[in-house]
C-alpha cells in the first residue's frame, strides 16, 4: 500500500473490530471469572501444647476457641498436629486430600483426588515426619514443611481451599534456630479459598 | 622448564581453590617454593649427567599380588592399583589402618558403627579387607572397624580400585585392600614405644628370623587410647577410652624349592569402657558398661611347584569375630542392655597358576565358605554356604598389549548362582604412555542381618525383620492385633528369600604417564552403575505409631569421576606427590524422579517452591565432590633423618537432607571442606635407635558439631630399638 495514512487507518480499524468482538464474547459469559490471589497467612501462633488454634478459610483468621465445637473452623493446628473439622475431630465435613506437586500448578480439584478425614483409626494428615507435611532433623531438630506438599482441603460446610505450608517458626526465616523454642510453632502458609463452591482453584 | 613442576603447580592452584585458609594457603606455597628451589638445585647437580628413571621405576616394579591373585608389577597391571609400602607407613607414624587409609587419594573415611572407608563412593560395606588374601570378618551394619587393625607389622597395602568379583567374590564390588605383612626374614626385632595426646600409648614388638628351611615371625602391639570428649558439660565421652591387643605370628617352612609351607595365626582382643545418659519420657539415667571384642584367625598355606609351570595353593583359612557388651543402670546396677554377637567363617581353597606358553598365564581355582552368625538379635544360630570356582587368562599379546579375562562363579546356599566376568587390558601407545581399561561386574550377597536380623527395639518400639523372619514377625505382630495398617501389598510382605544381591557393573579406563624422568602419574575415569541396592522399608505400622521395617532390594546408584595421581622424585633424598578425586554420585531413581518433575525444593528466603532440577541435586550424601592431597617424603640414609609432611583435603559434602524432599539440594545441611595436615619426622641413631616425633592435624581443625571423630591436634615422640639385625 503507498498510502501510510491509509494503510495505518485500515490496521487500527481490524484492531478495533477486534477488541470489540472479543468484548462481546465476554459479554456472552455469565459470570466473568475474576482469578483468585493466593494469601499468604503469617505466624499462626500453634505454640500451645494442649490448645489446638483455629482457622475458617471465610474468614481468612484464626476463631475463637470458644467456636471449636462449631462448623465455623476448618483446619486447626497444635505444634506440629493439624486437624480438620470432620471425624473425630469436630462436627463440620471438611476433609484431606495431601497432593505433591506445585502450589500454582494445581489449580482445581480433579475428580481422582481422593480425601480424607479425621476418624478414629487416624487422623487426616499424619503427623509423623516425612510421612505428613514436615520433616524433623532428629540431630537439629528443625522442623522443615516439606517441599511440594499441597493440602487440597474441603472445608467444613463443602467448599474448597488449597494450602503449602511454608514454615513452622516465627517470621519464617531462612535457617531457623530450633534452639528458640519461644519461636517454634508458628505456621506460615500460603492459601487459595473459593467461595463459590466451584473446584476451581486459581 | 620442568614439566613435573608445572604439573604439580596446576594441581597446587586447584586444590588452593579449595582451601580456605589463607594460612594454609601461605604454607602451601611456601612449600612450593622451597619444593621448587630444592628442584632447582637438584638440576643444577644433575646437569650433563643421564638421569635415571630409577625410582618411578622402581615404583612400576613393586610386586603385587591383590590384583591379579598372582605376583605382578604394578606396571604392568591393567587397573587401577595403589601400594601403600610399610617404609611409607613408618614414615606417616600411623599406627591404625584408617589413619593409613584416609591419607590416599579417593578414600573417604566415614562413620557409621565405626570407622569405614568410602572407595569410589561406595559404602565401606562394598570393599573387601583382607589380610594377606584372606577376609577380615566382622562388620557391624555393615562397617568393618578400620582401627582393629594394627600397621606395625605391615609390609605394604595394597588397594585394588574398581570390582574385583572375578576373583574374590562377594563383597568386592568397589574394591580389594590387601594388607600384606612380613614374612620371616633374616634375624631382627624391635621393641617401640610411643605416647601421644589424649594418653594415646602404643606400644609394638616384633621378632623375625628365617634360618635355612624355617622361619619365624612375631609381632604384639598394644594400643591404648584415653579417648576425648567434645562435651564436657554433658554426661560420657565423644570417644571412650580403649585398649587392644594384638598378636601375630607366621611360621614358615620350605620342605623343598618346590613345596613351601606357610602357618600364619592372628589374635585381637579389645575392651572399651563407656558411660552415658539416656532419656525416656522425661526421666534421664546414667549407663555405664564395657564392650568387648576379640576375633581371632588361622590360616595354613601350602604351595606345591609341581612343575616349572603349574604352582598350586592350598589354603585353609579360619576366622572367628566374637563382641560381648554390658550395660547397666548407675543407680541400683540392674541390666539396661546385654548383647553379643558370635561370627565364624571357615574356607578351604585351591588355587593353581599354569603357563601353557611363555607369554600366557592361566590361574584357575576353586573353594567353599562356611559362615554362621549367632547373636542376641539373631533367633537361633544362622548358616551361609558358599562354594564357588574361579578362572583367569592372562594374555601377553605383544610386548606392548596385555590382556586378561577372567570370571568367577559363586554359589549361594540361599541365593543361588551369581557370575562375575572381568576383562582388562593395557596397551603401550608411547614408552612412556599406556593407556588402559577394564569392564567388570561385582555383587554382594544379602548378609546375615538383611536375611535373619530380628530385631524390636523395646524402648522406641520399632521392629526390623531380616526377609526370612518378616513374615514370621509380621504375623506374631497381626496375632496381637498391633497392626494398624499395611505399607506394601501383601505379596511383598510374604515373600521369603527373595532379595537379589546387590550387583554392580563398573568401567574404568585410564592413562599412565612417565612423561619426563622421575616424574610419573596416572589418570583413571570410572563409571559404576549399581542395581539392587538393599535398604530398608517400612512395611507395616504398628498401632503405636512406630513401623516394622524389612530389607529390599529397592535402589539403584551411580558412581562416576575421575582419579588421577602424580608422584615426581625431587632429589635423591625428597619426594613430592599429588592426588585428586573428582566423583558425582547419585541415586538413580532420585534422578528419573527429578527428571519426571517428582522432587521439589523450596527456596528458603522466598519460601518459593519448584521442581528440583538435576543441577540442583548434589547427589548422595557423606560424598564429597571434590577430594585430594598433597604429601612429602624425605629421606637421608646418611644422615639418619627421615620425614613427611601430608595434607589431606576433603570437600564439602551432605550430612542431612534437611528439608526431606528425598534429594540433597544447597539449603540441606553440608559439611564444610577441610584440609588437615600432619607432619612427622624421625632420625635413626646408629641403625639402632630410631626416634620420631610428629604432629597429626597440625593446625588443630576441628567441627566438633559435625565430625566427632577428628579430634583435634595429636602431638606424638616415639622410641625405637631396632635389636638386631641382619645386613
């Protein structure tokens, strides 16, 4: 074409007879799907060796231990036991199921993920090292989360999170002293909740 | 320009890469300089005269028999082999074989149930020690205790890199150390007493004498040892007092030129003291107790020349391992743990070496084995057999290529037939370059404690069944209903005698240099692929929340890198050696892992995770990548004075895999590298009076968190009567 100014009044022409389809197609969908952000919960403090503390995904907090008996809970953590709100372990129908694989990677909860619960022959997440989500140093006696450890969750009333676990003392730092036993015992994780009840998680 | 030098200087620069110590580092090259200097001079006094090849060649022409179960040249030895001489020994002040064999190049010493040695990354369960030809017994968890074997009546040591199946079976997959000790010689004897820190008193005598057809050797030695602690806050030692004894004699008697008869008989005995706490729930008590151990052998040889041609050896060898412990509760004397452990090993063997042509070697044998273990962890007294046939032809092809190819066969009481082939050669491209390889395989029978071991851990609740009592002690476990849940299918748990054994197949190929006169080195590159690693597993939890665990065959490993050595004759009197390992070891299925994406790693500052790539996996743990040394000898027979000085590197390696992803990765615990130096000189007065004092670590390194068994600076004299002798 010789013409610059036609030849640049014709492309912005297709560019914008594109953007306008594809703002219809959108418009077509329902519901947009906004992404989910990953929220990184820091020092969760689960130093008590008799109290479990509580956390409600809706909420994104911990509850009151008042609420331990209530479906307001989904995963409750005491030094190095979690729990969840099911089973033996309270009244609501969360539930287990332990992925490996990369936090950003699983992004929805496939129908071959199969869950579990705390009941009396044991409880969801095992809290023996290696076998559950950390591994302890029996000469350093770190507690390290082990790496590519997903809990796919489902929480107490059926909707569905996903949890890693990043560190287990305070202010996650990089190379913990097991010695300061005042900062052992704090959970820092990173999570995705979906409130729609979909088993999307991204 | 002189190429040894230059050599040596880049081997210099490399392994000062790896110090970290300036100071070192400034001794280190100051060493080089006056190493260069005594050089310069030693060329100066040479000049316009032919310099001899003498002592690298003598080096060539030191016989070995380990290789090749006849006597060879080392030179002419298609593998990799390393003679470590007694002269050599005395002159490092050594005085157990782990200190001897830590110093070489590509030997790690490790600690697990005592002090083992790694040979091309290899566990010290895969080498063989024997003493003149046959097997020392006796491994706990499969470490044989180095320091059970005294050096003062070694004559050299001799170490066989690479499988050695072929001839000696079961056991040599990474290697063969052969101690070879004196033989009746002449009339002589010494009496040697030496004190060191950490009360460490050794004191030796031996007597040989060869008259006519008979000859006599005798030997003692007793070592006693005070021991060290790292943590004198805390209850017991790092190390607890010891003492052994030993004693050797080999009686000879030649009936003719044509029928030799040899009657070697070896005795051990050692007792260690030991105290500690122990903790349960809270409440913490003091132990106290004694070990002992005592293992003894016999071995009866006769050689019979049938012909200039056919020479035949009968061997009987015997050997029993025997350790015994105590221990009781301070408080009120009451038994906390009583266990011993009773081994013998019986072998009757007939080995015939025939020249069907001038050039051509045929060593051909066979024999049986007869082991038993007995011991508190063991149900009843347990039996291995094995008997096995071997054959070897060795090749002279021309006077530059040597070829030899040999096998052997083994058969088991439990596991059936194993073969292992070997095929080596060497050829001489230049006078002073050959160039040789060898392709063999090697195995290791599953052992008493992967077949039998029965054992529950009373206080931790724990079990660990052997293959043959898993289903057994499975069962009893269901019977009382203390079986929460299985960990394998069920027809895992109910095979029997169904481990393989573990088997390797290794390459090795390699250069040997004499490139200029005195000068002389080698450079081997090896790959050892192994498969039926046997661990342990977890095959059951128990409804106390402990496991019982079982042995398979589950893992596979490589092992590969590189070993070169370099040695160069200074001056009449000094010598200067150099050697380096560089080894990359892996487990094989974490890297079919890594490469399926299965292995994570987080990064502990931004706590991000991602899969583990194969650049970030740094292999099995305890290996250090890099290793090397760097030793001095000296020598004046005018004088009197000899001396070394030797330092030895380790580089860094894994201790934990810290964050239990299954791989070591940076971020898991490592041990830092550390050089250690020891130094020793001695002077001999009249051919009568020898006197030595050294200094072991001189720079006193220590990591008393990590290594508890390098314990700091050991400062030594020691004195000598050499009573008589025969020149």
């Amino acid at each position: 074409m010789k013409n610059p100014i036609v030849a640049s009044s014709l492309l912005l022409l297709v560019i914008f007879s594109l953007i306008f389809s594809s703002c219809n197609n959108d418009d077509d969908d329902p519901t947009p799907a906004a992404p989910l952000e990953a929220t990184t919960f820091k020092d969760l403090n689960a130093t008590s060796a008799k109290l479990y503390t509580f956390f409600s995904f809706s909420k994104g907090d911990t509850i009151s231990r008042a609420d331990s008996a209530t479906n307001k809970w989904d995963i409750a953590f005491m030094s190095t036991k979690v729990i969840f709100n099911s089973g033996i372990s309270g009244p609501g129908n969360a539930a287990l199921s332990l992925q490996n694989g990369v936090f950003d990677e699983i992004t929805v909860v496939s129908d071959t993920m199969t869950f579990k619960q705390d009941s009396q022959s044991g409880l969801a997440l095992t809290k023996l090292s290696d076998k559950g989500w950390y591994n302890y140093n029996g000469e350093t006696h770190i507690i390290t989360p082990l790496p590519g450890k997903v809990l796919v969750i489902r929480t107490a009333d059926g909707k569905y999170a996903k949890v890693e676990i990043l560190s287990f003392y305070k202010g996650a730092p990089a190379s913990p002293d097991a010695t300061k036993t005042e900062e052992t015992g704090f959970y820092t994780f990173r999570y995705i909740y979906q409130p729609d009840g979909t088993k999307t998680l991204e | 320009m002189c190429e040894c030098l230059s050599k040596f200087v880049m081997f210099g620069i490399s392994l000062n890469k790896l110090m970290k110590r300036p100071r070192l580092c400034l001794l280190f090259f100051g060493s080089l300089i006056s190493v260069y200097t005594s050089w310069a001079q030693s060329q100066k006094a040479t000049e316009g005269k032919k310099v001899s090849n003498m002592d690298s060649i003598q080096q060539l022409q030191e016989v070995v028999v380990t290789a090749t179960r006849s006597e060879h040249q080392l030179g002419a030895l298609p593998m990799p082999v390393t003679v470590v001489s007694g002269k050599q020994i005395q002159k490092m002040g050594s005085l157990r074989l782990n200190d001897v064999l830590q110093e070489q190049t590509g030997l790690m010493p490790v600690t697990n149930h005592g002090n083992g040695i790694q040979i091309q990354g290899f566990d010290p369960d895969y080498t063989l020690i024997l003493v003149d030809g046959e097997p020392l017994i006796g491994r706990t968890s499969g470490t044989l205790e180095l320091s059970r074997v005294a050096v003062g009546n070694i004559k050299q040591i001799e170490i066989v890199k690479g499988p050695a199946s072929s001839l000696y079976g079961s056991e040599a997959l990474a290697g063969v150390i052969n101690i070879i000790t004196e033989k009746p010689e002449g009339l002589k004897g010494s009496l040697k007493g030496r004190y060191g820190t950490n009360e460490t008193i050794d004191l030796t005598g031996d007597f040989s004498y060869k008259y006519r057809k008979l000859g006599v050797y005798a030997f003692v030695n007793r070592y006693h040892t005070g021991g060290y602690d790292f943590t004198p806050a805390e209850y017991g030692n790092t190390v607890d007092p010891f003492t052994n004894y030993t004693y050797n004699t080999k009686l000879t008697y030649d009936f003719s030129e044509k029928v030799k008869l040899s009657l070697s008989g070896r005795y051990f005995t050692e007792s260690q003291t030991s105290a500690s706490v122990i903790s349960l729930e809270g409440a913490s008590d003091t132990i106290s107790g004694t070990g002992k151990v005592t293992d003894w052998n016999i071995n009866p040889t006769l050689t019979v020349k049938f012909a200039s041609r056919f020479k035949t050896n009968f061997r009987l060898y015997a050997s029993r391992y025997h350790t015994s412990s105590l221990l009781s509760y301070e408080k009120d004397n009451s038994v906390y743990d009583e266990t011993f452990f009773t081994q013998t090993f019986l072998r009757p063997e007939v080995i015939a070496e025939f020249s069907p042509a001038k050039k051509q070697t045929i060593t051909f044998g066979g024999g049986g084995t007869s082991e038993s273990v007995y011991a508190t962890r063991y149900t009843s007294k347990k039996h291995f057999s094995t008997v096995y046939g071997l054959s070897q032809y060795e090749w002279l092809v021309n006077k530059d290529l040597t070829l030899i190819a040999g096998g052997r066969f083994d058969h088991h009481s439990l596991y059936g037939g194993q073969i292992s082939p070997k095929l080596s050669g060497q050829y001489e491209i230049l006078p002073w370059l050959a160039f040789r390889a060898s392709l063999g395989t090697g195995f290791k029978a599953p052992d008493f404690r992967q077949v039998y071991l029965n054992f529950t851990n009373s206080t931790v609740g724990y079990s660990v069944f052997g293959i043959e009592e898993q289903k057994a002690g499975i069962d009893t476990y269901e019977a009382l209903g203390q079986i929460a849940r299985y960990l394998v299918d069920s027809t895992l748990l109910n095979q029997t005698g169904r481990l393989k054994a573990e088997r390797s197949v290794a390459y090795n190929a390699g250069f040997k240099i004499t490139p200029i006169p005195r000068v002389m080195g080698n450079i081997n590159f090896f790959r050892n692929n192994i498969q039926n690693l046997i661990n342990t597993r977890p095959l059951a939890e128990k409804t106390n929340g402990q496991y019982i665990y079982g042995y398979q065959n589950i893992s596979r490993a490589v092992m590969q890198g590189i070993e070169t050595d370099w040695t160069c004759q200074l001056n009449k009197h000094l010598s200067v050696s150099a050697g380096y390992q560089l080894l990359y070891a892996y487990d094989q299925d974490v890297l079919d892992q890594i490469a399926e994406g299965k292995i994570y790693i987080r990064d502990p500052k931004t706590l991000k995770t991602s899969r583990m790539k194969k650049s970030q996996y740094g292999g099995l743990l305890n290996r250090s990548r890099h290793s090397g040394n760097v030793k001095f000898f000296y020598e004046d027979s005018k004088t009197g004075i000899s001396g070394s000085l030797r330092g030895i590197y380790r580089g860094k390696y894994g201790l934990t895999d810290t964050d239990g992803n299954g791989a070591l990765n940076e971020g898991d615990e490592y041990v830092k590298g550390y050089m250690l130096w020891n130094i020793a000189m001695a002077k001999t007065f009249r051919k009568m009076l020898i006197v030595q004092a050294g200094i072991d670590n001189l720079f006193n390194f220590q990591n008393t968190a990590q290594i508890t068994t390098i314990p700091g600076r050991i400062v030594y004299a020691s004195l000598q009567f050499v009573l008589a002798k025969n020149q």
